[in-house]
C-alpha cells in the first residue's frame, strides 16, 4: 500500500533572501523527492509549498530552519494542507 502524501505551507522569515535558499530549497527538494514551489515574498520572507511522503516532507521542513549556509533564520511556519498532486518543483517568480 502506497503511503499518503502529505502537503506543507511553510514560510520562513530572517536573512532568506539574496542567500540562494530558493535555489537550495529547490536543490534539497528534488534531492528528497519533494513536490511543490518556493518563491520570495515582498515582506522579506520565503514561501514554499512541499508534497511528498511525511518522512520526505518533514525532513525537508526540518532543513528549512537552518536553508543554505549564508541563511540566518529566525522562524518557520508551518501549515498543513490537503495535498493537490503537484508534478515537479519550481522557483516561482
């Protein structure tokens, strides 16, 4: 039997942009097999939506509170949601 997806709405703020964490969050998704987006927000924060396995998903929340090596995070939120079925990852502009 196939396990379920699950669906995260994350947003993660403190010196995440200008760092390269769309591009890695991108990286370590496709890495983990992830589904989903990420893109910048006007307020300075980073949005990103992750379907996957929950043991995909989480470990991938999980990197989200340390991102790339210049990143400085201050806080993740996390949301869960019904998955959609999304089909690759993207950096959305």
């Amino acid at each position: 039997m196939p396990l379920e997806p699950i669906r995260a709405h994350v947003f993660v703020s403190g010196r995440v942009q200008g760092v390269g964490y769309r591009y890695s969050t991108m990286l370590q998704a496709k890495h983990l097999g992830i589904t989903g987006w990420v893109r910048n927000l006007l307020d300075r924060r980073v949005e990103a939506v992750f379907e996957g396995t929950e043991v995909a998903v989480e470990a991938m929340v999980r990197w989200c509170h340390t991102g790339p090596l210049n990143a400085v995070v201050n806080d993740v939120r996390v949301n869960y949601e019904t998955p959609e079925g999304m089909q690759g990852f993207e950096i959305k502009r």
